[in-house]
C-alpha cells in the first residue's frame, strides 16, 4: 500500500486526470513551421522548454481540436484529446508533402498522470532536481527529468486553479510512478472529487 500522510496534515496534491488525453510527436526540422500553417497560436516563436495552448480550425473556423503544444528542442509533443487523437494524426499525415516532419501517435507508448494542487510543484521538486522551481513555472514550461530512474517529461499545466503539472512517462512505468508519487505525499482521487 501507499504511504499515506501523517493523519494531522490534509494531503496537498492530488492525482488524477480530469479526462483522457494523448499524445502525438512531431520532430524534424520543419516540426514548427509545419505546424504554424496548421494551428492558431505562434508554432515558431516557441523555444526548448515552452509550449502552448493552441487550436485547429478548419478554413471556415469551425474547431477541429484543441491541443496543447510543448518544444522539447528535438521534437513538439502535441497532447490532445483522447477522443480526437487518431483523426488529428490522419489529418496531421494528410497535410505533409515534402517538409522534414515524422510524425507518431504515441497513444500505446506514453502515458500522462496528472498532479495537481499547491504542493505539487514542491513535491516534485522534493523527487528531482530537475524539478527545483518547478512551482514558479510559467504555464507549459517543459522539461525532461530523471524521477526514480525514468526518464519523464515534466509539464506545468494548471486545469483547476491551482498548480498542476502533466508527467508524460513510458506506459510500462507508468503505475510505479503513480506509486512513487502516493508515497510522497499525493493523494490519489476520481474525476468527481477532481
């Protein structure tokens, strides 16, 4: 079992997701001005570490999806809705000719578990150093970590009004970090309690 709280202290960060998302990879070196011509916010102007909120529409503005946008240096992860992941990948697919762009659904790969609260950032960074400061992150600042031995692409994300941080992980480490995350500190909680 997890290791609980001390009983007199109210746990301050929480796991769980608010609703299903996944993720596609976009690397080469025409990643961002492929996307520029695809998406609403500024692709190009993003730098190693940024990201942003973005949308898809079509030529008459009618929302495709919405998706968040994250620069790595070497390759943009898009996260979308779980529900639309497999359509954007193919509209993604049909819209590349002869640009430097690979593209992967990583849906079956990578897994997204979710912290939220006013202690998260400080719980993190109680894991990683690479987390230190992790609570002054502007929205989607990025960054790859080691945290118990695996690698993790760590995500300011703050869906609930307070501090939030998506940990993209390899599906198969994905349950021992959730524990490892139980155990310092965050209390696992369904969507209606999110």
């Amino acid at each position: 079992t997890p290791a609980q709280p001390a009983p007199d202290t109210e746990p301050a960060a929480f796991l769980g997701e608010i609703a299903p998302r996944r993720a596609i990879a976009v690397a080469g070196r025409d990643r961002a001005s492929f996307l520029q011509g695809l998406l609403t916010n500024d692709i190009v102007a993003l730098t190693p570490g940024t990201g942003c909120y973005a949308a898809w529409l079509t030529a008459q503005g009618r929302m495709l999806t919405d998706l968040v946008v994250l620069e790595s240096g070497d390759m943009i992860l898009l996260d979308v809705p779980a529900a639309e992941c497999a359509a954007t990948f193919a509209r993604l697919d049909q819209f590349l000719f002869s640009e430097d762009v690979q593209l992967a659904d990583l849906s079956g790969s990578l897994l997204a578990v979710w912290i939220h609260g006013i202690d998260a950032g400080a719980l993190l960074a109680r894991l990683s150093d690479g987390c230190k400061g992790a609570d002054s992150w502007p929205q989607h600042r990025n960054a790859r970590v080691d945290l118990g031995g695996q690698s993790v692409v760590v995500a300011r994300r703050d869906q609930l009004g307070v501090p939030g941080f998506c940990l993209y992980v390899g599906s198969e480490a994905g349950e021992a970090l959730k524990t490892m995350l139980a155990e310092a500190g965050a209390a696992t909680v369904d969507q209606a309690v999110l």
